[in-house]
C-alpha cells in the first residue's frame, strides 16, 4: 500500500477526537485532521515528528491529514485507521496471507448477523465454506508486544458476537489483526483495557473462529516513509 506524499510535521497537540494541532517545517502552526476516534495510546506525545498528507482539496476545511507517527528512529506507527482495511484488501489480492490465500473473490462490507453488523471481507472460492473476515487495527504496542484494544470496545465486542454465530453456522469466521506499527513480533489482546473483550475473543476461539495477525512493514524512499505492507505472520497469544 502506497501513502500519498507525506511530509513531517511537529506534534504540539490532539484533540475532539479529529483535530490535532502541529508545527510546519517552517515554524507555522495549523490543524489537520486525525482519521483515527480510538485513544491513540502510544500514537505520539506533544514534540514527535509526524507525516501528514495534503488533500489539496479547496473545500475540506482540514486539507492536511494526520498519517504516521515516527516513535524514533526506527519505530512507525500508522494512526489512520482507514488504512487497515486497505492494507488487507492488498494483501488478500496478492496472495500475502497464507490461511487465507485459496479464495478468489472478495466482497468488502458486506451485511450480516442478527446486530445488523457489516463484515469487512466476505471471501469465496469454488469448493470452499465461506469465510467472514473482520479487520482491526493494530497500533497498540507495548514492551514489544502488539495489542488490541486501545479502549473499550462494544463495537468489536459486537464484532465477535456476530462471528461466533457465523461459525456455528459452519462457516469460516475470522478475526485479523493487521499490524499497522512496526514495533511488536508478537499479539496478545489488551485484557486491562477491555476484559470482556478478551474473554469474548477466548470463547470464539474455543468455537473455532480463527484468529490471525500480521506485521506492519514500512517501505521508505530517500528516508521518507512511502508505503506500508503485511510481511509476516506473528504469534497470537490468547
């Protein structure tokens, strides 16, 4: 997955969820948009380097957009959301991820459930059950290990709910992870942040939804960050 051209920025501030304020290489001020309504825990503090992309765009009162953070030198984390499911979508035509590899048509957002819930990806393939696919993000990491949630979820404890029911239909049900922050080798659900979460995640599990992350891989020209993609499989510890 290729950026738009991104350029750096200082962080003074974020805030109402959808606006942060930063610093230009030129020393002005102004405010962009975040894409991002989560905690953003460990996404950056007042005084990082972010990378922000202009829309160009006359009408959108916001134009810059709010898309990585550099953590320090080695360490990235892309705070759009948006882009998991972009990301996914990718990697799933190309192949990349290997459970998943066998189906060759994809459907995005899909209706399903009793919650009136969307799937992010329904994937078909001649001679094969159907497999729901639900997409999160990963930008959490702590002490080396990638997690999930940043903060209560009812959404994806929904999300489980639905894809529980799905697999006791006798479907394929997944549940992924996409690593959207190049600082973890390893996945383990946030149980001090949402514990219900968790104990959702450990009985869909023991039903037989499958549960999968993948590292973040950022792409780099001239020292400016130019893209991101999956490139391997990490342990999930449940």
């Amino acid at each position: 997955m290729q950026f738009p051209p991104l350029q750096p920025a200082k962080l003074i501030r974020r805030y109402k969820r959808f606006m942060a304020d930063i610093e230009l290489a030129n020393g002005e001020t102004t405010t962009i948009h975040c894409a991002n309504t989560g905690t953003m825990l460990g996404c950056g503090s007042a005084g990082d380097t972010i990378w922000y992309s202009d829309s160009k765009s006359l009408t959108r009162k916001y134009p810059f957009s709010w898309e990585l953070t550099q953590l320090n030198q080695q360490q990235f984390v892309c705070i759009n959301t948006h882009r998991s499911n972009q990301l996914t979508l990718e990697a799933l035509q190309n192949k990349q991820i290997s459970q998943l590899a066998e189906y060759d048509e994809i459907y995005p957002e899909v209706k399903y459930g009793k919650e009136n819930s969307r799937i992010d990806f329904l994937l078909k393939g001649e001679g094969l059950v159907d497999c729901y696919v639900e997409v999160k993000s990963v930008t959490l990491v702590r002490n080396g290990l990638g997690q999930f949630p940043d903060a209560v979820t009812t959404r994806g404890q929904k999300h489980l709910r639905e894809l529980m029911e799905i697999k006791q239909q006798g479907k394929r049900a997944v549940i992924f992870f996409a690593g959207l922050h190049n600082g973890f080798d390893r996945f383990r659900v946030a149980e001090d942040i949402d514990p219900e979460y968790n104990q959702l995640l450990q009985q869909a599990v023991k039903l037989g939804v499958e549960v999968y992350c993948y590292a973040g891989e950022f792409e780099f020209q001239q020292q400016i960050p130019c893209g991101l993609k999956l490139s391997h499989n990490v342990p999930v510890i449940i």
